[in-house]
C-alpha cells in the first residue's frame, strides 16, 4: 500500500522522519510556530490514533500516515507554507498491507520498518481561489 506522511526533511525520531506533532529533534523555534497546528487539530475531523474509533491506538514502532496524497493535503490544509518553511516535506512510502491499519479521514497507522521510501516532495503552494 502506498502511505504519504508529512515528515522533517533532517530531524529523526528513533531512526525515522520526525513528524510535525511531536517534532522531535527539532529546533525550539521551528516547533514553536507548529503549535498553532495542534490546537486546529483538535476536533472531529483530526482525531489522534487514539481518538480515532478505527485505530485506537498507535504503538511505539508504528508512525502515521495517510492512504492517499489528496487526505494528506485535507488534512493539512492551511498549515503547509508553514510545514515547509520548517522544513517538513512530504514522505512517500511502500508499505505491506498487513503493517498498515486504516482510520477515518484517510489517516493511517504504519509500521515504520516495513515501510521503504518511495519519494520525496516539498509542499506545493497553495493556491488561492478566487471569487467573483
């Protein structure tokens, strides 16, 4: 299955792309400007592995992800000029099925060493819409 994860370009958390909740080895400063992003989060369309009634939970070898490029992007939207001036970029992964356990909203849960990096993206501008 293929599994994009919104992960820092440098910054590990035990040996993998450290993602943009935990933000681990990353510098205070970049952090910082993420926490905003959580607080957004935190409602029904963004619950936590544990709050999803799919997952429940996400054991300390599993990362997450999402199943699909465009959930990412939902999941994210608004916040990914800020993601890539902290230097997140978008992992894109080859993960068996068996080690992937699927939530809502797209949000997935994987075991981070089956998982074999496919690519890797910066963020794309975002583009505006116009109204009339």
């Amino acid at each position: 299955m293929k599994v994009w994860r919104v992960g820092h370009e440098s910054a590990l958390d035990c040996g993998f792309p450290s993602g943009p909740y935990t933000c681990k080895g990353m510098d205070r400063t970049e952090a910082n400007r993420l926490w905003g992003m959580a607080d957004d989060h935190c409602n029904y369309t963004h619950p936590s592995p544990r709050a999803d009634p799919l997952l429940r939970s996400i054991a300390s070898h599993e990362r997450c992800g999402f199943d699909s490029r465009d959930a990412l992007n939902t999941w994210f939207d608004g916040w990914t000029e800020t993601l890539n001036e902290c230097s997140f970029v978008v992992w894109e992964y080859d993960v068996p099925d068996w080690a992937v356990r699927v939530g809502k909203f797209g949000q997935v849960v994987f075991i981070a060493d089956e998982a074999v990096q496919v690519s890797r993206h910066s963020f794309k501008p975002e583009q505006l819409a116009l109204s009339l």
